[in-house]
C-alpha cells in the first residue's frame, strides 16, 4: 500500500487536530511555548534589520513608492501566513510545512522545503552574526576587535540561550520584540509630533511638501521599486516561525489564531506607516543604506545618542534573527531526520526536549559564515542575503502548495477544515504564488545583485538532485517504517 494511500485512509475518519497522527518528529518537545511567547515571536518575525536598516537604501532607491512594496508585500505575506496557520491548526507540528510537504506532495517534497528553508537561515545566520559584528563595531570601545572574533561570540551565545531550553528562547524573543515595538512607538511617536508642529527636520519643514517637491511618489519611476521587492520579502522572513512555534505550545488552537491575525495590522502600523512617516519627514535621497533611516531623522533635529539607541536596536533585532533561526532549522531538521532526509544526529534531543544535533548543524554552517568574515569582511553580508532570498520565496511557495493540495483534499472528504481558513482559496494561492515567482524573474533586471543571485539556482537544484540520490534508499526505509506503524 503506498503511503498516500495510508495517510488517506487514517485522515478520512478523523475530524480534528487533536485526533490527526502526529508526525514523527514531534515526539518528545515540552510544551512550555506561553501565548505572550508566540505572539512576540510573530510580531518579531515581522520585524526586523529589513525595517531597521534596510529601510534607508531602499527609501533612497524607490522613494515614497516604498511604502505601496512593503503594503504589497506585506499582504502577500499574510496570506502565507495565514494559510500556514489553517495548516497548524489542522495538524499541529514543530516540523511545520516541512511536515505538511511530506503529507501532501510526498518525501521528495519534504526533502526540498526542509533543505531550502535550511539554506534560508543557515545563509540568514551569517549575514546577522556579520550584521552583529558590524553593528558592534559602531563603539569604539570594540572597533579593535577583529570582524570575525565578534561573530564568533554572538554566536556562543546565541548557541548557549537556545540549547538550555525552549522556554528561555521564548523569553528571549519575548524581549527582544518588546524593544524592537518599543522602538518603533516611539520614533512614530515623535515622527507625528514633528509633523503636528511642523518642526523642521534638517532644514526643511515636514509634510506632503516634502514628497511633491522631490520627484512625487515615484521619484525615480516604477523600475526601482520592483527591484526592491527582493529585499522586501527578505524583510517579512521569518513570519512563518509562527507556525514551528506552535508545535512547542499547549494551545494552538487559541494562540495561532490570535498571533497569525495581529499580523496584518502589525505590517500596516510598524512597516508601511514607519515608512510613510520617513518619506513625509525627509527626502528619499537624504537616506542612505549604511545608516538607519531612523537614526538619519532623529540626527537631523539633534537628538544626542540617537545613533547608539537605534544600534543598539539593530544589534537586538540581528540577535532576534540568530536566534529564531537556530530554533526553527533545528526543529525542522529533527522532523526530517526522522523521516531519513536529514543526517541522524539531527534528530537527536538533550534532556531539556532540545533538538540539539540540528542546531549544532546549522551554527556549523554559521562558523563557515566566521570564516568568510575574516576573508572577506566587507562582501560577506551581500553574499549570503543574495543566497537566503532564494530560500526565502522558495519556502513560502511550498506552503501555498501545499495549502492548495490540503484544501483539494478537503473538499474531496478526505481531511476536514479547521474554522481558521485562508479566504479567498484557490485564487489566494495561485496570485501569492504567481507574485512571489514574478518577483524571483524579475531579479533578472538587476545585473549586479538579482542576476547573480538567479545564476546559483541551477548550482542550488543540481545539489538537491545529487543530495536526493544519495538518501534516497535512507529514506525509503524510513517510510516503509513508518507504512509498517500505521499499518498495525
């Protein structure tokens, strides 16, 4: 019997979550993920060095037309989570859509969404342990301390809060989003007052004048802000943490919910009106891509310490990524391991129900990161965000697909919808998927950045294919293992 044929068979007389068969890999996690940890992990997966730096280069790249990227994006990307989220509460899992790609498109599935999301934060990591060091490097007290020892560090330490137990990474992220809203209140806070007083900001007084007198929404013309549409989807990674986090968590019929509909509002307030505010405060072309956006504001009205304040933010929002990246590949590496696509130590956990042997892995890939900070201090961050984008766009069309096969399913009686649904299906998927692909061809306009990053697509398939012919028979076995518990 093949194993489609197994799992239809199980699923079509079970109603709910709670009854659906776990996956694998989920045996074994503690359930110590709190409602305030989830929704903190949602909001800082919305939020991150994609705002807080990012957002300058980009502002002078595209102008104002920024803030229409980050609301197109922005609703692409709900729908991704929104669909992951309705996937959770059908069948709760820490393997997520690695899980949900083994169910709906089979083990080669699987086996693609899990090693692209894995290139996805293992490339992410060494961009944000080389955003750290650079960051760190803004004191002087560090300025002598070589690039790549810096990484190193945040790394042991980032390594160490996760290892200890799922409960400290959710505190640590629980505070990490605290400071990055924090954060972003108060500047909105003071962007709006400046704009009621009309108090001027490097010379000139705030308002719509500002955007009509330099070049209007489109200062530059369309072209530029579809190139920055990568950058913008980089910015929004992370959402999907949403859905490894509720695995670790007692109720996830009650936080998922909550957690996956705050989004929306979140990505209007703190990305699109952050934006807004920036354009109607100050030229695009007074922003730049080496320094904040919101540290060139606050330094043209002469707030003291506001370049320290906002790196000291930056430097917590790249820790936050660390962090959320060795959490999420290593659960999704054991949910693999277990189905015989990932190395066997992967699948391993220490007693605090840490899946250890799949983070190690991917700080492994982090210490290559090391490396080529001590090589190539100054191209390393370029390098690797060029690379993550791929995996990035890549994991969010999986989980459409398998939103679009899991809904099929559904209406053939086969598996039955939870409350919680994406609107709009089919449409909605087929358009976030068809956006999100227009998106990677579209890099093609880009010959120093986006042409490049497309050229390593075939060296990134033919790895795929080789690594499958090498597990292959691994996970076959695996499979037959799992037909033959089913079966009992």
């Amino acid at each position: 019997m093949s194993k489609d044929a197994v799992n239809t068979a199980v699923a079509a007389p079970r109603t709910d979550a709670a009854q659906m068969p776990a996956d694998a890999g989920d045996a074994g996690y503690s359930k110590d993920l709190k409602a305030r940890h989830v929704n903190m992990i949602a909001i800082g997966g919305a939020i991150g060095t994609g705002l807080f730096l990012g957002a300058g280069g980009r502002l002078h790249n595209a102008g104002p037309a920024l803030a229409i990227a980050y609301l197109v994006c922005g609703i692409f990307a709900f729908f991704v989570v929104r669909a992951l989220g309705e996937l959770v509460l059908y069948r709760p899992s820490s393997g997520s859509f690695v899980s949900y790609a083994r169910e709906f498109l089979g083990e080669k599935g699987a086996y693609v969404a899990g090693w692209m999301y894995f290139l996805n934060w293992s490339t992410t990591g060494i961009a944000d342990i080389t955003a750290i060091a650079l960051y760190t490097h803004y004191w002087s007290l560090f300025t002598d301390i070589p690039q790549w020892v810096l990484a190193l560090a945040a790394l042991a330490v980032v390594l160490a809060v996760n290892l200890i137990s799922v409960k400290i990474f959710g505190e640590m992220e629980f505070w990490f989003a605290i400071i990055k809203v924090a954060t972003l209140v108060g500047f909105m806070l003071i962007g709006i007052f400046l704009l009621a007083t009309q108090h001027k900001v490097g010379g000139q007084t705030p308002g719509l004048d500002v955007i009509t007198d330099h070049g209007g929404v489109f200062p530059h013309g369309l072209m530029p802000v579809v190139l920055v549409m990568q950058g913008v989807i980089f910015a929004y990674a992370a959402l999907e943490l949403v859905g490894v986090a509720a695995g670790e968590t007692a109720e996830p019929e009650k936080v998922v919910p909550r957690a996956v509909n705050s989004i929306m509002w979140r990505v209007g307030l703190f990305y699109v009106g952050s934006v807004v505010l920036l354009a109607l405060l100050l030229p695009g072309s007074v922003y730049s891509a080496d320094e904040s956006p919101f540290v060139t504001v606050l330094s043209k009205i002469g707030v003291e310490g506001a370049g320290d304040v906002m790196n000291l933010v930056v430097l917590t929002a790249a820790m936050s990524s660390l962090n959320s990246g060795l959490y999420s590949t290593g659960r999704i590496l054991r949910s693999m391991a277990m189905a015989g696509s990932a190395p066997k130590f992967t699948a391993r956990m220490n007693r605090s129900q840490v899946p250890y042997g799949g983070i190690l892995l991917t700080c492994a890939v982090c210490v290559l990161g090391v490396g080529l900070n001590y090589l190539m201090p100054a191209q390393a961050f370029e390098i690797v965000l060029n690379v993550a984008s791929l995996g990035i766009i890549s994991t969010w069309v999986i989980i459409m697909i398998c939103h679009l096969i899991f809904v099929r399913r559904a209406k053939a009686g086969l598996v039955a919808r939870p409350s919680f649904r994406l609107p709009g299906s089919p449409v909605t998927e087929i358009a976030t998927i068809a956006f999100l692909l227009a998106t990677l061809a579209l890099m093609w306009n880009d010959p120093e950045v986006g042409r490049r990053t497309l050229l390593l697509i075939p060296v990134i398939a033919a790895m795929l294919v080789a690594g499958w012919y090498a597990i292959r028979r691994r996970v076959a076995k695996a499979e037959d293992q799992e037909l033959a518990n089913l079966t009992k």
